[in-house]
C-alpha cells in the first residue's frame, strides 16, 4: 500500500495525471466535489461531458465510469466515477468498488501514472464513511494498480482522519 497516500486538501490542485469526479449519472454538474472540479476546469468539461453518449438515459451508471479531458485543470484527464446512493442501492459495496476498479483500468489504460480520488458516495450519496474508505483502500491497495501512485484528496480533518485510520489498519 506505499503507493497510497491520504490528504486533507482540493483535489481540483491535485499535480497526478487524473483526478476522479464523484459524479451523477448525467455528467453535468452537481454539488460537492463534482460541482467543484467543473468550476475549476471551466467550460471545456461540460462540453467534453455532454459529448458522451446516453445510453438508457444515463451518460455514465451507478458503478461505472467515463474519462474526459480535463479542461483548465492542471491534469490530464478527468475520470469521472459514478458511486451508489447508498440508501437506494441493493449491493453498495460491489457498485462502489466496480466504481474504484473501473477508474482505475480507465487510468491505467490512458498511461497515467497518477490518479487523484475524492470520497466517492461519501457525500450525499450517504456511504457510511468508515466502509468507504476500507472499501476504496482495499481495491486501490491491489497488486494491479502498484504502479499507479494513487492519492486520496478528502475534504476536512474528520474524514481524512477516518481514512488514514483505515489505512494505518490495512497496512498492518
């Protein structure tokens, strides 16, 4: 797990190669996280979003994941990760980790090097936060991603607190 690292700060700055959205299935926009890296990039993203095809409705379902550029920010490429509601989702745990793994291979298959990841779910989607995190820690510690250095932006000192609690305990 050395190639994890956990943090307190904006990952709109985040200086990796791909930074992940925690975003709706429209990909247009919303509040939390997504609303700020589609402020910080500008335009460009949501033009590059409403490029992606809807299928069933959707541009990107629960559990799945899109990459676009990355507009005025200082990475690559946005890898936009749809998470589950928690409350309306029968298994959240197989969507939220299907969300991490597909980032991932998407991240991985741009020759990215580096990858950024907010607190997928953990915001309105209502993910207790302590299983998010063992859960995203868990797929991200995986041998297939060892060459990825994967950073973990969280917003505030309790939740970044939850996450390196769970890290320190994984790494044991």
């Amino acid at each position: 797990m050395h190639h994890i690292k956990i943090m307190e700060g904006d990952i709109t700055s985040a200086p990796v190669d791909a930074i992940v959205n925690a975003a709706n299935p429209q990909l247009l926009g919303g509040g939390g996280v997504d609303g700020a890296i589609h402020r910080a990039a500008g335009p460009a993203l949501l033009r590059e979003c409403e490029r992606i095809p809807a299928e069933n409705g959707v541009r990107c379902a629960f559990g799945h994941a899109r990459i676009t550029g990355a507009g005025q920010l200082p990475a690559r490429y946005v890898i936009h990760a749809v998470g589950p509601i928690y409350q309306q989702e029968q298994d959240p745990q197989q969507v939220l980790a299907s969300a991490y793994n597909r980032s991932l291979a998407l991240a991985l298959a741009n020759d990215c090097q580096s990858i950024a990841f907010p607190a997928i779910s953990c915001g309105v989607y209502g993910y207790p936060h302590q299983a998010a995190a063992r859960l995203a820690l868990t797929v991200c510690g995986q041998e297939e991603y060892a060459s990825l250095a994967i950073l973990f932006y969280l917003f505030g000192a309790e939740m970044t607190a939850i996450w390196l609690a769970e890290y320190q305990r994984l790494a044991k």
